[in-house]
C-alpha cells in the first residue's frame, strides 16, 4: 500500500510527531513533507516509502484499501511504547527453562 498525504497527516497526528520530528526520523525535508500532506506536491515514490517507514517505526499502521477505504490506526498506546522500549533496554543471558 502507498501512502497518501492525508494519510500521512492522520498517521503523524496519531502519533504526535510535528513535521520537523517526522522530516528528521524520515530524512523527507519539511517543506516537501508539508506540500505532499495538502496535497501540493508528490514527493516522489522513495520519500514516501522513507515517510511510511518513519510513521511505521513510531506505532502507525496503514490499513489497506477494502470496501471503507483506506485508513490509519495506532499500534500502541504511548505508555505501551514507554514500556516497551523500558524492556528493550533489559539484558540478559538467554538459556534454556526447566518451568
């Protein structure tokens, strides 16, 4: 599925990142990144599949085109997020469990 600007603006806001942190994570400058959200300007297959990527990373997920249409929903929660990266961050020796 290939991302569209209204889409990408819905999947931004879900995620609460303004332009300028979406624009860094996707490496899509601002400015192109504001033009292909109001529908001014198609920034080229590779930077939407770099903003796509970024949203993804961040807990947006595209839902595909079906009789609703296409659409954008939340993979987690930001405290789901916190938490999840709060284990990320835990080590240890992976072995073998006798429970």
């Amino acid at each position: 599925m290939q991302i569209t600007g209204p889409l990408c603006r819905a999947a931004r806001a879900l995620v609460q990142w303004p332009r300028t942190q979406l624009a860094s994570e996707s490496g899509v400058p601002k400015p192109a990144i504001r033009a292909f959200e109001t529908g001014g300007v198609d920034p080229g297959g590779e930077a939407k599949a770099a903003l796509k990527q970024a949203l993804e990373r961040a807990g947006a997920v595209f839902i595909g085109e079906d009789d609703l249409g296409a659409g954008v929903r939340l993979r987690f929660t930001a405290k789901d997020v916190k938490q999840i990266r709060r284990l990320e961050s835990e080590g240890g020796v992976v072995g073998d469990d006798d429970v």
